[in-house]
C-alpha cells in the first residue's frame, strides 16, 4: 500500500516554508520534488495548471489546504506524495488561500480514491492541522504529526 509518510521519506518531498508568488508558482513547488525523485515527469506541473485554469481548483480540499493532481497519464511514474507549506498564502480563481499543498501522483483512479484521499483526509482532520504544518521548521516534526494521525478508521488494505 502507498503509505504517506513512507512515499514523502522516499521521495525526499517534504519542502517547508517555501516562497510562491501565485498559485501556478506554488503548483510548481509542490511538483518540484517529485520531478527531482523521478515520481513525475517534468510536465506533471503545467498538466495540473492546465487542469486548474480549464475546470477551476477543484482540488482546494478545505480552507487552507489544496491536494494538487493530474491524471496518470499526464506523466506520473509512480504513486507518490509531496507536502509543501508556504510562508505566505496563495490565492486560487475561487478567492480561496492555501498555505499547504499535497501533491498527489498517483498511477491509477483506485490508489487516489482509495488509498490517497483516506490518508490525506486522516491526517488534515487533526485539531489545527493547516496553522500547526505552517508553523514547522523541521521534517521530523512532520512525519511525527502523520503518525499521530489515525488512518486505520479511512484505509482498508485488501488482501
């Protein structure tokens, strides 16, 4: 099973308090080390810009918080996760700021539904999630708020 905090170890694609000017520069940031550990190709960023500008930010997931994606196709090579925090807000079309960004790469609709979004959603319902990730200067501290997050109630492996 892809595991969060094992895909962002593996793919060294934790990046905090980073600097973006709009939000297609943030989109870039948060693909950037994905490209780097070869999760996606290079074009996996505009992919998602170029969703973004035809069908609207459709992944703001909840104030403060957008799950950036594409489709398989559009350059994933392997299930992967980055998490990004930013030292300002970006504003989205829809007037919506986001701070924390997870982007997704995912090689099938089943790892995103299945796997991903259960992850993602365990972790963000935590208490004060969006303020406590902007606040962290340390990787480590990270990957201790996502093992504090109870994922057991959301992903079923299938044996």
């Amino acid at each position: 099973m892809l595991s969060l905090k094992q895909a962002l170890v593996d793919n060294d694609s934790i990046l905090l308090q980073a600097d973006a000017d709009s939000w297609q520069e943030a989109v870039r940031v948060a693909v950037s080390p994905l490209v780097k550990s070869g999760a996606v190709d290079a074009g996996y960023a505009q992919a998602i810009i170029d969703s973004t500008e035809h069908y609207g930010p459709y992944y703001v997931l909840m104030p403060g918080m957008a799950m950036p994606h594409a489709r398989p196709e559009d350059g994933v090579n392997r299930d992967a996760f980055s998490l990004v925090t930013l030292k300002e807000p970006v504003t989205f079309s829809d007037g919506k700021a986001v701070s924390v960004l997870v982007t997704l790469a995912a090689t099938s609709a089943e790892i995103h539904t299945g796997v991903a979004i259960p992850q993602i959603v365990a972790v963000f319902e935590m208490p004060d999630v969006i303020a406590r990730l902007g606040a962290m200067g340390d990787v480590a501290e990270v990957l201790a708020m996502i093992d504090d997050a109870d994922v057991t109630q959301y992903v079923t492996e299938k044996g």
